[in-house]
C-alpha cells in the first residue's frame, strides 16, 4: 500500500522547536521531490518548502527561512522538517508529499500524507 505519514507535530511555547517525520512505505521516496505544505482553518493549503531527490535543489518560502530546515534519509525513507523559533503563525496542519518535479505547485505532487497539527502557544 501506497502511503505517506507525518509525525511529530504537537503542541510547542512560542520559540520552541519541532522535528516532523514523513515516513513512506509502498514507494521509493529516493527518486522523488519532497514537498512540505501547511493550511490553516479557513485558508488555502501554502507550500514551504521542496528538496529534490538529490537534496541539490532545496526551497524555503520567505516566511519559514532561516527558521525551517528540510532534509530527507534515502535509506529510512523519510523526510524530514525541523522547525525552529516557531512563532503562532506557524501553528497549522502540515502535509508532506511526493512528486516528480521540484515546485510547490500542488498538482504535481503525486502522494500525500494525512497531516500533522503543530499548534503554537504564544
């Protein structure tokens, strides 16, 4: 079965930190983009950041930079986002996927997780 799960999120102090986990089974997550999206109640779904399957081509959007790092480990399969000096703005449901192509244009993302809440208290 084909599947991605994220893990990690949780309840954090304005500050803290956070690693989310997006574990795949069913596929290899080697040859794909990993792509990392939050969405708030009532907003649309935002991209935030992408690494490419040879970790060359890495994206952040501007409002996560220098606070958010992406990292992926071929041999667990997993992806990765650590999240420093979260702030309430951060506090969303995050989504990994995979696809072919390095974007933060959703439809080419292939697989997608369930979503994990990160919840942020100011």
């Amino acid at each position: 079965q084909v599947q991605l799960v994220e893990s990690g999120g949780g309840l954090v102090q304005f500050g803290g930190s956070l690693r989310l986990s997006c574990a795949a089974s069913g596929f290899s997550l080697s040859n794909h983009v990993i792509g990392w999206f939050r969405q708030a109640p009532g907003k649309e779904r935002e991209g935030i950041s992408f690494i490419n399957s040879r970790d060359c081509d890495i994206f952040y959007q501007d409002s996560v930079k220098g606070r958010f790092t992406i990292s992926r480990d071929n041999y667990k399969n997993t992806g990765y986002l650590q999240m420093n000096n979260l702030k309430p703005d951060d506090k969303d449901v995050y989504y990994c996927a995979a696809g072919p192509v390095a974007t933060m244009i959703e439809k080419f993302y292939r697989f997608w997780g369930v979503g994990t809440q990160v919840t942020v208290s100011s």
